[in-house]
C-alpha cells in the first residue's frame, strides 16, 4: 500500500484570469519564482475540470479513500466527518482551527489527550486524501511553486505536457515533488509522479488519473490504477450526513 502523502492545502483563494483562463491562486501562491507557462497550463486544468465559479460553488463533497476512510467535507465551513473503515473511530471536526470531537468504538471520547491525537490525525487524513481527490483543483495552492518540465507522454503513452510542483516551506511533507502530466488535448491531469524528495532523480510511484466523471458542475477523476476513489458524491444532500 502506498505510503500516503501528507502536503498541507490552503482553503483561501483568489480568483484570476490570464489567456481566456480562469483560475483558483491562493494568495500566497509563489508566482515569482513560477514558471509563466506552468501557470498558463494549471489554469487550464481547471478551466477543462469545470472552473473556478463551479469549484468555488461546489460546497459538499464526499468520497471513500482507497477503503481506508469516509469523509463527507462541507467545503465552505471547513466541515468535515471521517469515518475509519479499517479501525473503530469517527472524527467530526473543523479543518480550520482543528476543532471537534471523536468517538472510539461508537463512544464519544472526552479524553483530552484522546482527543487531541485524533483531532491531530484528522487533519492530516483529511489533507492528504482529498489531495488525492481534488489536486485540478489545487495547483496553484499555497506555496506551491510550479514549473513547466516540458514535453512528453503519460505511461500509457498519452501526449502531455509535465508540470512541476513543489512546496516551500510549507504543508506536514514539504520536501515533497509531484510531475502533473497535463494531457495535450483534454488539459486534464493524466498522471502524477511522486518524489519524496525534489532532490529524488527517479519518482517514488507513477500514478495514473482516469475516468473522469461530472459531479454537480465539476470534473473529477478516482482511478489512480490499482488504487481506486470511491462513493463520490456532490451536493447539498450530503449535508445530512455531516451534520445529522
């Protein structure tokens, strides 16, 4: 089983435009040490994965994590239930300010240690899975640096164009690089290569991004090959869940 990546994402964003483009660019997104037509090209992922008013109106969200855990996440509130599948434990909390409370083995804990653990390990779930889910999306999140690679095919021998990002300073990994391989005709994000280290001259795992699927306004993608996002769902509905 893969290793699962933690890389911390920003939730404030601003709205810009550049080519006939639209993108989501977190303030504090490292535009001047970027390259110009990495940023033109993450514009485009979003715009070809529904754009910026469908992602910022997209405000529930749901998904299954390779079998690991349930999340539910209200997206404008910074809401979110996880539910282990694996162990007995259920996090309702807020991404924010990593507030909220737990239940182990169907029990509320009041522990504060207890509770500080879990809390703690909920935030990172909940960063790193819906990284796996909602990446299009986050590109130029904060202090993200990102790069035009160049040229080249997906391992599936797709035509793209490779992007490079890497995080300053930031995020629970921040020595993490992911290549984004942009397809050259749909500009949907085909594939990603993980290094562990910018440093790494060969990538820990290449993962492939398939099946595209609309959920409400926006396009999103849960099959990474052998691993699989699962159960995604958009809209109020889910509210119920979260907050019930």
């Amino acid at each position: 089983m893969i290793r699962f990546i933690f890389i911390a994402i920003s939730l404030v964003f601003l709205v810009t435009s550049c080519s006939k483009t639209v993108s989501l660019q977190a303030i504090d997104f490292n535009e001047s040490a970027s390259d110009v037509k990495a940023i033109v090209l993450a514009k485009e992922v979003v715009n070809a994965s529904g754009g910026a008013k469908a992602w910022n109106d997209t405000r529930f969200l749901s998904w299954n994590f390779f079998g690991s855990r349930k999340h539910v996440w209200d997206k404008q509130t910074g809401d979110v239930s996880i539910k282990s599948l694996k162990s007995p434990v259920e996090i309702k909390m807020n991404i924010h300010d990593k507030s909220g409370r737990v239940w182990l083995n169907n029990k509320e804990t009041m522990d504060q240690d207890s509770l500080n653990k879990y809390l703690e390990s909920g935030y990172g779930w909940w960063v790193n899975d819906s990284y796996w889910l909602v990446l299009p999306f986050k590109l130029m999140d904060s202090g993200v640096t990102l790069q035009y690679v160049g040229e080249g095919k997906s391992t599936s021998g797709l035509a793209s164009e490779i992007v490079s990002l890497q995080f300053e300073s930031t995020g629970l990994t921040p020595n993490n690089k992911y290549h984004v391989y942009i397809d050259k005709s749909t500009k949907l994000i085909n594939q990603w290569d993980f290094y562990t280290n910018s440093s790494d001259p060969e990538p820990r795992f290449q993962l492939p991004w398939t099946d595209y699927k609309k959920h409400g306004e926006i396009l999103l993608s849960g099959n990474r090959g052998k691993y699989h996002l699962t159960e995604i769902e958009v809209g109020k509905q889910l509210a119920k869940e979260l907050y019930q």
